[in-house]
C-alpha cells in the first residue's frame, strides 16, 4: 500500500484562494506615505485651527446623491490635544452635532473620538495626504448601524481640502461621501 498525498477538500481550496485574493487586495490599495512628497503639506494641528466650511454629498453605491449637506466647523488645539465642532445642516433641514478630540500621537499620526465614533479614530498622514480609518455608530430608519469608514483628505492648496470616504458594513459598500472644506484666508 503507498500513501498518496491528499488533494485539499474543494471547500478547503475555495477557501485558501479567499484568504490570498484578500490579502492581495489588501496590499492593491494606496497607502499614505505614497503621498509624502506631495505638497503643500497637510498639517491638521495647522489646517483644522479657527473656522472652516465643507459642502458634501452622500452618493449611494451606484453613485446616485442621496444627501447633501453643509458643515460649520471650528477647530482648535493646545499642543498635540485638539477639538473639532461641526455642525451639519443636511439639505432636508435636519441638522447634527459631532466635536472630534483629536491627539497628535508623532511621525504624523493621529487617534481621535466622537460620540458617534466605535471605539477610536486613527489616522496618519504624509506629504498633502490624511487618512482615517473608524466606525461609526449611524442612525438609519430607527436603528444604529455600526459602519466602517475609510477616510482620505487631499490638502490640494492653502484654503482647500478634498475629503473622500469609503462606507462599508461586514465588507460590503454601502456609499461614499465626498467633501470640499474651505478655510478663510488667514491675516
């Protein structure tokens, strides 16, 4: 009798090309420090200080608008501790209140927490880039969903920031919302 090598179960094999296909999309995407030569620089202790405006849309995962909406913010930091204040007015009339504390962690990186965020925001950035990555706990027809955001900023001169987040639940897309903030020029 010889033995013969036992060939992986189909589900066993399925389940393997998973595991590599999801650590090979892992590594596809961009990365912060792909921007670290990029200017002009994104220094949030300096760009989210005083007062800011952004415009928004929320788009579906067809692209459709489904929202749109203004946002009041005020930022200000004493060292590595910083706050942001927004205040969204959505294009329905209804409004919401989030105050960001932010800590500056070094080497461009940062943690955050809101009342609405899971757990902790942690973010880095490089050169003119920012990216987030949290939860956030969001209100939809009478229940909380817990969804993942995946955030990037782009400071693209001294008054304006393009901002494009990524919405996901258990991996699947739910939308984007896409930001221009705006910040008044400083004497």
């Amino acid at each position: 009798m010889t033995d013969t090598p036992s060939r992986p179960a189909p589900l066993r094999r399925a389940l393997m090309l998973a595991a590599g296909a999801w650590a090979l999309a892992g590594c596809a995407g961009p990365q912060v420090q792909d921007y670290a030569q990029e200017r002009p620089r994104l220094d949030l202790r300096d760009y989210l200080s005083g007062p800011l405006t952004a415009h928004g849309v929320f788009t579906d995962r067809s692209g459709r608008v489904v929202r749109r909406f203004t946002v009041q913010m005020t930022g200000q930091w004493q060292g590595d501790q910083g706050t942001l204040d927004e205040q969204f007015t959505y294009s329905d009339g209804s409004t919401q209140r989030r105050v960001w504390h932010l800590t500056h962690l070094g080497d461009g990186r940062y943690r955050g927490t809101a009342d609405d965020v899971v757990g902790e925001a942690l973010g880095h950035s490089a050169g003119n880039a920012f990216r987030w990555v949290y939860t956030l706990a969001l209100p939809v027809d009478g229940r909380v969903w817990h969804v993942e955001l995946d955030d990037w900023m782009f400071r693209i001169d001294e008054h304006t920031v393009i901002n494009r987040s990524t919405m996901r639940k258990f991996g699947i897309h739910l939308g984007d919302v896409t930001l221009a903030f705006t910040r008044a020029a400083r004497p």
